[in-house]
C-alpha cells in the first residue's frame, strides 16, 4: 500500500519564524547539509551584523562564515537586502535564503548573484508535509544554486567586463591623440566596442578605427544598409579602379577586401598594437593608428567626392 503525502501549513508547524523556525533549524542543521550537500556546523543564532541581527550564522569547513536568513512567507526585497547586507557585514562566503515561496524575480536575483559574485547564495523553498497520520517533516527543496555552469558564466561576465573597460580606456586615449592631430574624429566619443568611426560624406562609407587583442586596424568601411549589397559593391570596386593612385598617396599598400558573403566591403591598413598590449605601449600605437588614419583620409577623400552612388 503507498501513502499519500500532504501538505502542513507553515504556521501550523513554526508558529514563529525566529522562536520556532529559527531554533529548530539551529538545532537540526544537518537537514540543510544533507540538501546542500555541506558540512555547516558551528551554528549561532541572532548574530550581530553591524545594527542588525542574522537569524543564523554557521562555519563551513575551512572555517567561513555562511549566513542564513529564513522566512517563512513569499520571497520579498526587504530579506533578499538583508541577505547581501549580512553578508557583507560579516564577511561571509556563503548565504543560504530559505523561504516559503520564492518569486521568480528572486529566483532570476539569486541566479544573477552567482554569476556575478564571488560569494555563493542558495535560495531553498521549506514546506511541511506529513503521510497519512505521521507528525509533520520538514521538506526543503534547492530552487537555486551555485553550479560549475554559473560560475562559468561569471568568469565570462567579469572577463567581458574588464575587456569592455580596457577598450574604452583605449579608445579614449586614442581620441585625445587624435584630436591634437586632425578633426576627423573630434565629434564622437569613446566606446566600449572593437570599433569607433566617423562618416566621409557619404551615407554609409565611413573612416573607421577597429581594434583586437593584438592588432590594430584603419579602415575605409562601405555598408550603406540591407539590401544594398551591390551599391557597396559598386563602390568598392570605382574606388579600387584606381588603386594605384590611392595608394601611392597613402604611401603603401592596402588591404581591399570585398568581404565575400557579406554585405559590406572595406579598404583596410592593418598596424601592430592592440588594448591586450602593455597600456604604456598604447601612445605609440595611437600616434602610428592616427598618422595612418589621416594619410587615410587623405588619399581617399577626392575619389570619394567623385563616387557615383545612389542617394
């Protein structure tokens, strides 16, 4: 014969979240270890946290504070604050919410938390059930974890971060020399992006900088909008018709590149010198980048004027 489980209402179970909930999970931790596969010990309960107080503090096994906040309602604001509140205060490694009801604007909060931090949250639902007649167990199922997969993630996140950062820590400095030396980029502002450009004149043919790891590059990119594939085409080659010309005011060869399968094209120089760089390398790059960019300009200038292109 099976049984039937049913639910216990909480309050029937821990009529008082602190007297109750609290002190009875201080005194059974090892229902938490055993769902989250830890080994907390060392428990305290009503801990100072600054001018608060954490409902229970525990060690895990090298010793780090893990804070655990209960509630025995929905999810709210109000506990999820405490949580980062007491964590920090503490300077713990961990913080466990354990809740009756966990809102999914929570949930996704806790999921964010551990791609984005260096601690671990656990966010666990707590109910009560019984079979048949039994007195009432509780039962807490993990909503929420840290996991190899979000840990990834965070590594991801903070690595695109700092990539995002030096790039504009790039581009400003690149701007600032530029500005010195010519007006062609004076009216647009750093970006977080591998590209920072300006227009010629024309509706989509713009002088571009773009920038990788290691290289730089200096670039005349032809993209006047979807569908426009043969007018970029059109325009590439009118302009490589006289290759010869322009790159002997450039003075040098230049990369033509029909990007094939794209829809844009582009005359492109390619300089050593990129953000991943030594930062102390970086004027030089700019002043050879900028140097480039205006014989550039230069050399390409009056055959754009001349081009034949729609409007």
């Amino acid at each position: 014969m099976i049984s039937k489980i049913t639910r216990v209402p909480l309050r029937e179970v821990w009529k008082h979240e602190a007297m109750d909930f609290t002190m009875w999970l201080e005194d059974n931790i090892d229902v938490l270890n055993e769902v989250l596969d830890l080994n907390l010990n060392n428990v305290e309960r009503e801990k100072d946290a600054g001018s608060f107080s954490v409902d229970l503090v525990a060690e895990d096994e090298q010793g780090n504070p893990v804070v655990i906040e209960n509630q025995l309602e929905k999810s709210n604001h109000d506990h999820l604050g405490k949580l980062i509140t007491y964590l920090t205060s503490i300077g713990a490694r961990s913080a466990i919410w354990i809740v009756a009801d966990p809102r999914p604007e929570h949930i996704n909060a806790i999921t964010w938390l551990n791609e984005s931090s260096a601690a671990a949250f656990y966010l666990l639902k707590v109910e009560a059930i019984k079979i048949d007649n039994s007195p009432p167990a509780p039962l807490l199922t993990l909503i929420v974890g840290p996991t190899e997969e979000t840990q990834r993630i965070g590594e991801t996140k903070k690595e695109r971060s700092e990539r995002f950062d030096i790039r504009k820590r790039f581009w400003t400095q690149l701007l600032d020399h530029s500005k010195a030396k010519t007006k062609l980029h004076s009216g647009i502002s750093p970006s977080a992006h591998n590209w920072i450009g300006t227009g010629s004149g024309i509706r989509g043919i713009g002088f571009n900088y773009a920038v990788t790891q290691h290289e730089s590059y200096i670039e005349l990119y032809i993209d006047r909008g979807k569908g426009m594939e043969d007018e970029n085409l059109s325009i590439f080659t009118q302009l490589r018709n006289d290759k010869d010309g322009i790159e002997k005011v450039f003075g040098g060869a230049l990369e033509w590149q029909e990007l094939e399968g794209r829809r844009a094209c582009r005359i492109r120089k390619t300089i050593r010198g990129g953000y991943r760089d030594p930062e102390e390398s970086w004027p030089q790059f700019h002043e050879n980048m900028v140097d480039t960019m205006i014989a550039l300009e230069k050399a390409l200038t009056p055959h754009i004027r001349k081009l034949k292109v729609q409007q």
